[in-house]
C-alpha cells in the first residue's frame, strides 16, 4: 500500500511566497521567458530521509523562477564508493522542473537548499544530509567545470536513470541518448523501488 507522505511547509530556507509573485512565475511558463526543461536528481542517507527529500522539493517549488513538474517514485540505494555497510543507504528521486533561471542561478539554488540541510562536502562519497544535482537542463551540453551539464555521471547511475524513466520514459540524456537505453545497460543491483514510500507533488 502506498503512503503519501504529508506535511506542511518544509523549506527552512524562505518565507511563503506571495500570491502575486506565484502568478508571476506561472505566467513565466507559458509567456516570454521561455521557461526550460530541467532534471533534478536528490539524494539522502542522513536523518529522515523522507522528509528531508520532500523538503528539497518544496524548496526548488518555493523558488521564483521554478516549477515543479513531476516527482519520481523514491528508490533506497546502497552507497557508492564506500565499503558495503559503513554507511545508511540513500533515498533517491527525480524532479522535473521548468524553470526561467540560467544553469548557474538554478545551481546556487541547490547548493543553498542543500546548505539549508545541513550538507557536508569534507569527504567524497561521504554521508550525506542531502544531495541535489542538476541532471540536465534542456539540450545543453557543457564542459564548464563548476556545472557540466549533462551531469558527467548519470547516464551510468541506476539511481538516477530509473526514477527519471519511471516520470519521464520517453526522456533523453543530452548527448547519451535515450534514458531507457541508457538504463537497460547499467546494473540495478542495489537500487530498490520503494512502493511504500512517496513523495508529494507541490501544489
């Protein structure tokens, strides 16, 4: 059975957004500013990591600029790069954004919802309170090293390529091809679909 998971506001990082600046950003989707497709991946193996996905979703939807166009199911996924059991295992999702910001504003958005949770960078493939890393953003493709877009790592991570097709199974990764492909010839070995566990979609 599945559990939806609610509460109220989550975002420890603004105030509720006006009335009028949410009808702004809603008119930014269908007007001149040309709003982009843009996929997020989050990630948690500290605390509760329900809540703290579900607060990373209400903040991208909090932030001017962004709406939050579909959430994925939540996969639990054991760690990379570390030694099997010296570390929680992760929950994983996907959000599928348009958004009016360039890459490197959305960027500052993610590290700041992420500092906002407390996000640690001492240790590579350390724990981590939460992880949000822009997967792609509309067909670019840059080698810039502060954002490379698409994300230089997901088309070999089942972690991010199964919950993308779960959302979106027609998705292509810029210069990779097709998700599905791409997930078909990855392992899902330690990458579970969690059916009792659910993220809720912003209104």
């Amino acid at each position: 059975m599945t559990r939806p998971f609610h509460q109220g506001h989550t975002d420890p990082t603004v105030q509720p957004v006006p009335a009028s600046v949410v009808e702004q950003v809603d008119a930014a989707d269908t007007t001149l500013h040309n709003p982009k497709r843009a996929v997020v991946s989050v990630g948690a193996n500290l605390g509760n990591r329900l809540e703290t996905l579900q607060g990373a979703v209400d903040a991208l939807a909090d932030t001017p600029g962004v709406r939050v166009k579909a959430v994925s199911p939540v996969y639990e996924t054991e760690p990379w790069g570390v030694e099997p059991g010296s570390q929680p295992s992760y929950f994983n999702a996907v959000v599928v954004l348009r958004t009016t910001l360039p890459p490197s504003s959305l960027l500052e958005r993610a590290h700041a919802v992420e500092e906002a949770f407390h996000r640690v960078r001492d240790e590579r493939w350390g724990p981590r309170t939460l992880d949000v890393d822009i997967v792609s953003y509309a067909d670019v493709v840059s080698d810039d090293p502060r954002l490379t877009l698409p994300h230089p790592r997901a088309h070999e991570r089942a972690f991010v390529l199964a919950p993308w097709h779960d959302v979106d199974p027609g998705a292509e990764l810029p210069g990779r091809g097709r998700v599905g492909d791409l997930l078909d010839a990855v392992t899902r070995e330690g990458v579970t679909l969690r059916k009792d566990l659910e993220l809720r979609l912003p209104e």
